[in-house]
C-alpha cells in the first residue's frame, strides 16, 4: 500500500519512505488514500503485540520482520503489556496509555516508532526535529536514546510544560539529544518545526553534512499507524458498541480513534473534549475553523494548549479529498480561518462531537472521582462529554504525576511548595506506587534554561550538527 498527500492524491510514497520524508512537498500530510476494513473481532484472545502485528499486515507495507522487532518495545511497558483497561461501571472504561516509560499515551507509538526507524535506515544518519507542549518531547527522546546514529532535536515552550516533563528532557539532554526551549507557545514550536522542514537551504546544508531530516510529531503517519492500533484493540476487547471520548491538541489521537472506526472497530459517537482553547469545539460544532481573533491561553491541561491542530488536514481529506483539502488549508494559512458548508459539516457530525472543559470544570472532575481512581488533568476534560446512559471508553492520555501542582490544587485546594513532597503525599494517601525513575529527576539540577528565538534555532541546530 502507498500513501497519498492531502493536498494532491496523485503525490504517492510508500510507507519507508513516508516515514523519513512525513511533509508533502506540496505541503500537506501522507495518509490512507482509503481505508480498508478490518474485521479484528475474531482476534480477541491475542496479546497487544499479536494484535498490533495481525493489525500492521492488513495493510501490506512490508518490513513485517522490523515490525514484529519494533512491537517487542512494548515488553517494557507496565507488566509487560502495553494496553490497560479500567472498568469503573458497566458502562465506562478507561483506556489507561500512559504505562510506559515516560508515562504518557506518546510511548505508545513513539516506542515502537524509534526502533523502526532505526531499523529502516541503519546506515544513515538522521536528524529528528520534534516540537512539544509536553509529552512528545520525553517520549521521542527516550525512543531514541539508543541509537547513536540518530541526533534528535526538542522543541518545546519555555514555562510551557509541567515542571515534571521539563526534567524529563533534561535527563535526557545528550550527546545525539538536545533540547531547545524557546520564547512563545507552542503554536509556534510547531510553526517552526513546519518552516524547518520545508526550507530547502536547511535541508541541503544538512544533505551536505549526510544527515537525512525527519519529524516524530503527529504529522508523521508512522505516529498514526501505532495510534490506531489500541484504539481497535480495546474497542476489540470490550466487544460492544462505544462512545469514544479523546481529549485532543493536535488531534492525532482522535483522527486515530476515527481511522479505527472506519476499518471496523466499534465506535458509535467519537467525542473531541478541549480546554479553552476551543478551536475544536467551534469546529465540530459550527464548522468554523477561526484563530484571527484567538490568542492561546495558558491551562492545566497544557498539552491541549493548541489552537493549529495538524491532524485536522487528514480527516478533511478523508472527508472532502484533497482539492477541497487544499481550499481550506490555503484558506486557513492565508486568511487563517475557513468554513465548511452545511454539507460539510453535518458529514463531520456523523462521527463526531464535541465540547470544551474549563479549569475549574477539570479540576472537580479530578476530585470527583479520586476516591475509585486519580486521572490527569487532560483525561480530566473528557468527563464534561460523558453520557451515563451509554458505554463509553474514555482516553486516558497521561499519569497524574505529570502534572501534580494540578492534582494538588484539584484535591486540596491548595498550592503546593515543593513538587517532589506534594507527589509522595497524593500517592500516600491515594495509596499509588510512583516509578523510582520519575521521582529521581528531581534530583538533576534545575537549571535555568535559555529561550531561544524561532528564528535563532536553523542556525542552533546546524552548529550543533556540525561538532
């Protein structure tokens, strides 16, 4: 199977090739041309690496012996699986993807994902470029702290992630890893990873130096592939029609869950939950895709502090094909807003709702519900779309240790002073065993990191390349 760019079906790659070159020189994203279904209800019995196999040989893009290598990362994880299913009702589960090693549903396809890449292009050098509000930047680094070959680059805000994730990528910041906090949100982390890709000067200083450049952001369809997969699984495992209920940034995640559903799985509504910054929300509800009057605001929820969700892209061509793709993207970066028709939209809402969760909101639903389990702020959002009346599996996208001063505030109504203590005290209480590699990092000097400019970072990067 190849893949086809949103913006021009007749642009095709095949999945290798996809995977070190994610961006389109047309400037849109590789994704299914068309989705083949997968009947996977008989696969019930298989363990998650049986399942992800069976699931990645439906679509025929070979190298199933690297896949099969790629899958084993999921030994790692928690009890030597990666999937986690919590039942709190007759109706509701949760999705728990946030037992790997950074804690967070990123490792899901991020895991596997550095092994294949890896594995792919062995006897090349490689440059990876990831921007992150806060779980994409650990996850890729520690996917690729291995592999000597391949340098990686962070992107992420300064003040912009939870103190936890900061010494995340601190601990990680080394020779063939390197972090860079810059001066903004990260709207514009992102903005310039996008730059940086299609810059043909950047791209051919590094050509000269033998590195090849590529992204480990949502934008890259090999970041997809792993998604969709424990979406179907757990759809697969619980053997009854669903709500599925994401709480979506960039919405890779959520168009991963919506790819599921076309191929079989059993998803009746999926539901996108946001934090105020709601461009999401007006989307799915009034097809409007605004940001001329928006700035980004800053919540407890960070890694939905987004207001230019790339994965959109995708699902409009899966919708709309790429002529109509390529309208409202242009629209959007040109008179950064677009509209759909009536049309349009109600083809959108017959798979999709959506609602935004305020602070406040958040954090009482995070009290609620202490005395059975302690949810992240961002799985937190997702209660705001909960239908009591129908089975539902929410996505649990993070530990609640990624965000404690959060937790803190939500259970005690109060600041807290120091990180590390107020951590020991909620998993006292709650009776939650902490990993002794997360509580560890607050042992590295917090140093005072410098910010960077967007535009000092090409220049950055190239004399880092260079040592």
């Amino acid at each position: 199977m190849q893949l086809v760019s949103t913006r021009d079906r007749k642009n095709k790659i095949d999945f290798k090739e996809a995977l070190i070159n994610p961006s389109a020189k047309d400037g849109g994203l590789y994704t299914f041309d068309e989705i083949l279904p997968f009947n996977a209800y008989d696969l019930k019995d298989l363990s998650y690496e049986e399942f992800a196999l069976k699931f990645i040989e439906h679509f025929h893009f070979g190298y199933i012996d690297l896949f099969k290598k790629a899958l084993q990362t999921y030994k790692e994880f928690d009890d030597k699986t990666a999937l986690f299913l919590r039942k709190v009702n007759e109706n509701l589960f949760i999705n728990e993807l946030y037992h790997g090693p950074t804690r967070a549903f990123k490792d899901m396809a991020l895991q596997p994902f550095g092994v294949l890449l890896n594995e792919l292009n062995k006897n090349d050098k490689i440059l990876i470029i990831c921007a992150t509000s806060g779980d994409t930047g650990p996850a890729t680094l520690k996917s690729f702290e291995k592999f000597q070959n391949i340098k990686v680059v962070c992107i992420y805000p300064k003040d912009g992630t939870s103190e936890i994730q900061a010494l995340q990528m601190q601990a990680l910041n080394k020779n063939h890893l390197r972090v860079f906090a810059i001066e903004g949100n990260f709207d514009d982390a992102q903005n310039t990873l996008k730059k940086l890709l299609l810059k043909d000067d950047f791209k051919r200083i590094l050509s000269n130096l033998d590195f090849k450049l590529c992204v480990a952001n949502s934008i890259n369809f090999g970041r997809i592939l792993f998604q969709m997969i424990y979406h179907y699984y757990a759809c697969v495992k619980l053997d009854k029609v669903l709500d599925v209920i994401v709480p979506s940034g960039n919405f890779g995640n959520a168009l991963a869950a919506y790819y599921a559903k076309k191929m079989g799985a059993k998803i009746d509504r999926i539901k996108i939950a946001t934090n105020s910054n709601d461009v999401l929300s007006d989307f799915f509800n009034q097809g409007i895709y605004d940001i001329r009057e928006r700035s980004l605001k800053k919540t407890i929820s960070p890694a939905m502090d987004i207001l230019i969700s790339s994965n959109i892209e995708r699902l409009l061509f899966d919708k709309f094909k790429d002529l109509r793709t390529k309208e409202l993207m242009n629209d959007l970066k040109e008179k950064k807003y677009f509209y759909l028709n009536k049309d349009e939209l109600d083809s959108l809402k017959q798979d999709f709702d959506a609602s935004s969760c305020s602070d406040l909101e958040c954090m009482n639903f995070i009290k609620k519900y202490s005395k059975d389990f302690l949810i992240d702020p961002h799985t937190a959002t997702c209660f705001k779309l909960l239908d009591e009346d129908k089975s539902t599996l929410i996505t649990s996208t993070a530990e609640w240790t990624k965000f404690t001063p959060s937790i803190y505030k939500a259970l005690f109504d109060q600041e807290l002073n120091n990180e590390k203590e107020a951590m020991l005290e909620i998993a006292l209480k709650f009776d939650y065993q902490i990993k002794p590699d997360l509580l560890a990092l607050f042992d590295i000097k917090n140093e005072n990191l410098k910010a960077y400019k967007c535009d000092e970072l090409e220049n950055e990067i190239i004399d880092w390349i260079k040592q």
